[in-house]
C-alpha cells in the first residue's frame, strides 16, 4: 500500500459492506447459525471467533456486529473494542464505530487517526463545528498534509463562522512537496472555489473555476463543477459547451442529463450543494484517487464517511460496488449496484456491472434476465446491446445474437458503433461459421482502434487457424502482445500458430505457458492437448482433453473434444496391438517352468 494509513493493519483482510449506517445490508446468515449454535448469550470470544470468521470470508457488516457484540460483553478488552471499531468504520456503520471510540484509547497509528477523522465527520453532520473542528485538527497534527483532513477542514471552518480562514490560500504551496500532495492542491482549489461561490464571491469563484477547468480528455474532473457554477449563474451557452466537451470526452452519463436539462422547457439550474453535501463530495473523491493509488481499504473508509453525511449520490453507490468487488465482497458488491432504482441515471451502469459479476461466477441464465430488464426499457442502449449479444454467444445462441445486432441495425443503424460494437458483431459471425462477414466486421474495429489487443488478437488469430496468412497473423499477434503481454488467449494464440507452422517445441513453450497464466480456459487446455497429440504424447494429450471436459465448455466444444478423446483412444489401442506384435520377432520366446 502506498498510505501510510491502511486498515489492514488490524490484521484481517477487510471488505466492505454496501452503505452507510441508515442502508446497511441485512447480515449474512453467518451470524445468525453461528448465534443459535452458541445460544441466547454467546460469550465475548465466542463472538469474537464469529467475527474472525466472518472476516474471513469477507462479510464486514456481520464481522462488525459480532466483534461490537464481543467488545460490549468484555469492556475492559482495549485491543477487542479497537478491533471492533475499526472493523465497524470499514464496514460502514458509523453509529456503532462512534459509540465504540467513545473513551477509547487508541493503540495504533491507523486508529488514532480515524477515531478522530470520524469525529470530525459525525460533529459535522449533528452540528456541532467546534467540535468537527478540533478533530480534524487533531487529526492533522497526527499526520500533516493528510488528504482527507485537508480537503475537509476548510468546510469545517466555514461552518464555525470562520470564512477568511476557510478561504485563505497561504497554504497551499505548502502542500507541494510531491507528486501526490500536488494533486491535492488541484483538489483544495476546487474546494476554495466552491466556499467561494456558497459565499457570494462568484468572481473569485469564477476564476478559481476557470483556472483548474481544461478542455481535453480530463475535463471530466473538474468540468462537471464548473459548468453547473456556470448554470446557476445563468450562462447556459457557456454551460453547455463545457457540458457538450464533457460528454464527447468521456461519455459521462452525468453531463448527457446535464445537456437534457439544459434543453429541457422546464429547465432548471442544478442546487448549490450545502457545506455538509460538499463535504461528502471531498470524501468521495479524496476515496477515488485512494481507490487509484490502490489503497482499496482507505478508499472504502472514506466512502463510507461520504456516504454517511449524503447518501443520495448513486454515483457513489456505483462506485462502493467497485471497492467491494475488488475486495472480493460480491455479495455487498451486487447490494450496493441492486440497490440503484431503474429511474436513476445510473441503472444501466449499474446493471452492467451486476451482470459482469453474474457472468464472472457463470450464471449466464441470471444475466441474461437481468439484462433483459434493462434492455426492456432502454432498447436502443449500445452497451446493453453488446453485454446481451455477448452473453448469447456464450450461450452457444449465436443466431440469436446476430438476430439481436440485425434488428437494431435496422432500427436506428450503426453509426453509433465503436470497435467493442464491431468486435461482437465479428465474434458472432466467426461463431457461425461466417468468416468473411466476421472478418469486415473486424477490420471495421481496426479502423476504429487498430491497436487494440483485442482486435488484434481476433484477427491474427483467425488468418492463422485458417492457415490463410500464418505469418502475418502471427505478426498481429505479437503486436498484441506488445501492448498486452500478460493475457493468456494472446500468448495461447502465438504458440496456435507455431502449431500451425509443425514448430511444435515452440508452440509447446507458449501454449504452456497460456495454461499457466489462464489455467481454467477450456481452449487454451485443448489446444495443449493438440501439441501433446501432435508430438506422439498421447497419454498427456488424453489428459488435457479431459480436463477441458471440467471446465467451462460450450456444447460445440465439448462434442469436438470427445470426438478427440474418442480418436486418441483408437489410437492407442492400435499402437498397443502393434506393439504386443513386434515382441514376438525381437525378443525370445518366455520359458514356462
């Protein structure tokens, strides 16, 4: 980690839950079996192995209500009650974690400061500033320049009344001293131009505004705030230009309403966020440079503080699903994204998500419904279209999809097509047989984005199982593995056309290789077994196909594989009965006593 302040040093492997207190998921039938087995009144280190066991297995929300459980049955264990608090803060139940801190002692770096970050933020949102603003000083004095500490205390003053100070930028040079803390200057400029504008000082707000806005491929960070100061100061002309570079840079779903509204008859200018909702916003994107930094635990504790003072932003909720599914917490993952209404901007975002995770533990079936209510309602929606389209072909259903992309061609074209929509289109095509199709359709990828692994990969592999232009595919393959050398189906395809070639030593080393980086991939397995086969290593090359025969296998492939299986098998027993042949003319006769 690159924080200093990580959670883990509480010595589990932490996940998270899916809301703040007042949304918390219900908790898994983990406590619940383990209570009645332990009876009405579990003892505190009964509860306490619970909530080992519980973080085992990645469930914080029952991990912090059986270790709170152990900390309220034996007070006087200071190491439990730290334990149980900071489990309860990463989990999002801030209520227990503050009554928990209560007189606590902290013991660590990492409780010291979030006893007292924490104490910032519930004082902030019950309205007690002076209070809000001793902790955070507190914290600060603990950990100078610390991010969230930073970004929060210029709010908390504003909210004692002490707006010279909340507004001062004397210090920001002193933040400069890296890489990380001049980013955090960007983020306190954004900051200060907010309380400006909250304090009727548009021009100083103006400017700040201006000055951290860029058009280009970043406008995303700092344009969305610009652009509505620039709605509720009524240059709607300005405000969609800003809007308009957004949308076309990065497809923000946000700025696509934004320039609905703007058009809208009963146009309305986005509210000011108040002191507290600005705040939360420090928090969520003080969570989302931590999450980039790859400080998964910190990210989710400031998310958590976030949604606590403002748990109205689905955006956020897309983005707690995001933490907990790289913690390995998918139920709380899928909480959080099902937990978005299908009227929210974000619905589909969120649908997309939930079936990615369907589709990553193969409940196609699943998927497919889910994806179906999305699409029932948005039918022309691109990315819907292809996750759709993708699953069907997973699904042997190859027909289907093509049917799917022909109908919504028909319907509204293709021009919206980016190389994901044509790289589908060309792997239905090749799923049915239509090479030439899914090879125009490929290179209409290519001219989308030519150096696209992907692409590349699809291609280069396709002229090479045909054995149209082995060296050149093969020359498309390597250029994908320039850009991406850890995939396994990449590495797999340049050992494919080394078999192709009869160089089989060679395509042994890659395709082994591919196993190893992609060990559950059926083809990869099979084509293994080809080189195993092709060698005169039938024994191994019967392995491999019967190991593809456990794995995740089309229907297609697994009759190809037992047809193999099938062959090889006739082989061997030819092999044998030549074998048991050739013994009587070079060996001599046994003698019977």
């Amino acid at each position: 980690m690159k924080s200093g302040f990580s959670l883990v040093a509480i010595g589990f492997a932490l996940a998270g839950q899916v809301s703040a207190s007042d949304k918390m998921a219900a908790p898994r039938v983990i406590y619940a079996s383990a209570s009645q087995e332990l009876g009405v009144y579990p003892s505190p280190y009964a509860n306490y192995l619970v909530g080992r066991f519980a973080m085992a297995q990645g469930d914080v929300s029952t991990a912090a209500k059986a270790m709170g459980a152990a900390s309220l049955g034996d007070p006087t264990d200071s190491d439990l009650r730290e334990k149980a608090f900071l489990i309860s803060a990463l989990g999002g139940d801030i209520d227990r974690a503050s009554k928990l801190a209560s007189g606590m002692k902290p013991t660590s770096d990492t409780a010291e400061l979030m006893v007292n970050l924490l104490g910032a933020v519930t004082s902030a949102k019950a309205d007690r500033p002076s209070q809000a603003l001793k902790s955070i000083d507190a914290v600060l004095a603990f950990k100078k320049n610390d991010r969230n500490a930073v970004l929060l205390r210029p709010y908390i003053l504003a909210m004692n009344g002490k707006w010279s100070a909340a507004l001062d930028d004397s210090g920001d040079a002193a933040l400069q001293g890296n890489d990380r803390d001049r980013l955090l200057v960007y983020l306190v400029k954004a900051d200060r131009a907010r309380l400006n504008e909250i304090k009727g000082k548009y021009d100083a707000a103006d400017a700040l505004y201006k000055s951290l806005y860029q058009p280009g491929a970043a406008s995303f960070v700092f344009g969305p705030d610009y652009a509505s100061f620039l709605e509720r100061r009524g240059r709607k002309d300005e405000a969609k230009t800003v809007w308009s570079a957004i949308a076309s840079q990065s497809g923000d779903i946000t700025a696509a309403q934004a320039l609905k509204r703007l058009d809208a008859a009963d146009y309305k200018p986005p509210v000011l966020p108040s002191l507290k909702e600005s705040m939360a916003q420090a928090l969520f994107v003080s969570s989302t440079v931590s999450f980039s930094e790859h400080d998964s635990e910190f990210a989710l504790a400031s998310l958590h503080l976030s949604l606590y003072l403002d748990n109205s932003s689905d955006r956020e909720r897309i983005f707690l699903g995001q933490i907990q599914q790289e913690l390995k917490d998918t139920p709380a993952a899928e909480a959080a994204w099902a937990s978005i209404a299908p009227e929210s901007p974000f619905y589909n975002e969120a649908t997309l998500r939930r079936v990615w995770a369907m589709r990553e533990d193969e409940q196609l079936g699943q998927a497919l419904a889910l994806i179906d209510q999305a699409f029932s309602r948005d039918p022309d929606n691109l990315s819907l279209l292809i996750e759709k389209t993708g699953i069907l072909h997973a699904q042997d259903k190859d027909a289907d999809a093509q049917a799917l992309l022909d109908a919504r061609i028909k319907r509204v074209g293709d021009k919206d097509f980016g190389w994901q929509a044509w790289y589908m289109q060309a792997i239905v095509y090749d799923g049915l047989g239509r090479w030439s199709d899914a090879e125009t359709a490929i290179k209409k990828a290519q001219a989308v984005n030519g150096k696209q692994p992907e692409i590349l990969n699809f291609l280069g592999y396709g002229y090479i199982n045909r054995g149209e232009n082995i060296q050149g595919g093969m020359d498309l393959i390597r250029q994908a593995l320039n850009v991406n050398p850890k995939s396994g189906a990449i590495v797999d395809s340049l050992g494919w056309g080394y078999y192709k070639l009869g160089e089989y030593e060679q395509a042994l080393s890659f395709i082994e290789q591919a196993v190893q980086m992609e060990p559950s991939d059926p083809e990869i397995n099979e084509h293994l077994g080809d080189v195993y086969k092709a060698m005169g290593r039938d024994i191994e090359a019967g392995y491999e196909w019967k190991r593809v025969l456990t794995l995740k296998t089309t229907e297609r492939q697994a009759v190809e594989v037992r047809r193999k299986l099938d062959a090889n098998a006739a082989d061997r027993k030819i092999a044998a009965k030549a074998s048991n042949g050739t013994q009587a003319l070079n060996e001599e006769p046994k003698r019977h006593p």
